[in-house]
C-alpha cells in the first residue's frame, strides 16, 4: 500500500508528500530516457500492445529488477510529474482482450512522461 498527502491550506504553499509503505525494500534505480525511443506498453509485444515514440525526455525512478521493472515516479523535460501508488485493495474486472490497444498498468507513467505536455493531456 502507498500513501500520498496534498496539503494545499494555502496557495502559497502547495506541498504533496508520498511514502512506498512496504514491509520490505524495494530495488529502486533512476533511469534517463532520450526522446525519440520507440515504445512499447507491455513486455511480451503483440499486435495488441500499444507502441509509442517518446515525445519529451525524462528521468523515471524504476521499482524492481531485471525484466521486472515499474515505473514508479518521474519527470519530463517540459516539467510534468507523474506517480504510481500501489493500492492493494485494487481490482481491474476488465480483460485485457476487451481493448484494442494494451498498456500494462506499470508502463502507465512512462507512456503519460513521453506523450503529455501538461496535466490536461494527461486528462483528455
């Protein structure tokens, strides 16, 4: 489970604070990615699996090892943030087949840091 905290009291000072609340740490490493990489939304590639070119360079923080790598967190070269939070009660009643292009859940930052300007692209 992860936490996440926005104060925004004040305008002035509009502060948000995030925790990884695991029994146990994670394997965390930064990366730097160019713009221009050919993407891809899922690890093992189908006719199905959404592709992109990245847009904006960014540093991610990636959790795991290995081929097992998530996104967790980042920023873009136009200065959009995004975060994943892990939430252990979630439940995707959806299938995978019932769409016509897949992105897997931990490739869901990386694909808003390549492809988004701003928060309202991220939105539409």
């Amino acid at each position: 489970m992860c936490t996440r905290v926005f104060n925004n009291a004040t305008n002035d000072f509009l502060t948000t604070a995030r925790n990884m609340d695991w029994q146990t740490p994670l394997a965390t490493s930064l990366f730097c990615f160019n713009k221009n990489l050919n993407k891809a939304g899922c690890t093992k590639l189908t006719n199905k699996t959404l592709t992109w070119v990245s847009q904006y360079s960014s540093i991610i923080s990636m959790i795991g090892e290995g081929d097992a790598l998530a996104a967790s967190e980042g920023i873009n070269s136009e200065g959009l943030v995004a975060n994943a939070l892990f939430d252990t009660n979630a439940c995707y009643q959806s299938s995978f087949a019932s769409f016509d292009k897949q992105l897997d859940v931990t490739r869901w930052v990386q694909y808003v840091l390549d492809t988004c300007q701003y928060v309202s692209d991220v939105v539409d």
